[in-house]
C-alpha cells in the first residue's frame, strides 16, 4: 500500500511493516465505544494507538522493541498536540 494509502505520517514507515489505518479503525469503531479502553499487546508503529486517540477512545499499547514504541510515541506525538490545538 505505501504511503498515502496505509498512512499519511512519514515516520510510521520507520517500521518494516505498518498497519493500515482504514482496518484499525474499522476494528475500533465495530468493537469499543467512545472513552473505551483500546489494548494493542504489539502496537509497532502505533497505528493502532493513533486511531483509538483520534476517535475519542483511550488507548494502551506495547511492544517488545524499544525502537518500536520510540516511533509510536513520536506518532502519537504528533496528533496530540493537533488535538489539544484544535479543542481549544
């Protein structure tokens, strides 16, 4: 899928393999509701951390590789701080 059709954020593709937003976020909206806690035991890039924030979901997520999660806090990072800008 590449860039644009996985992912617009560049630095998911730090990770050999990344999630495709579109299918985490269908998991997410057809099994939580909002203010859910959203668990990914293996959240590599932080797709899955990322779809849960932006839809109102709390969210959880682990991985064996310091790298790993290095790059999903940088991504989560990012839309953070767009989130607190726009509910302002």
């Amino acid at each position: 899928m590449g860039l644009g059709g996985t992912t617009k954020d560049k630095i998911a593709f730090k990770h050999p393999v990344v999630f495709p937003e579109k299918l985490a976020l269908d998991y997410i909206l057809s099994w939580s509701n909002e203010g859910d806690l959203v668990f990914d035991p293996m959240c590599g890039s932080g797709t899955t951390c990322k779809m849960a924030m932006l839809n109102n979901r709390k969210y959880l997520g682990c991985d064996i590789s310091e790298e790993y999660v290095g790059i999903a806090r940088e991504r989560i990072a990012m839309f953070e701080c767009r989130q607190l800008r726009l509910d302002v």
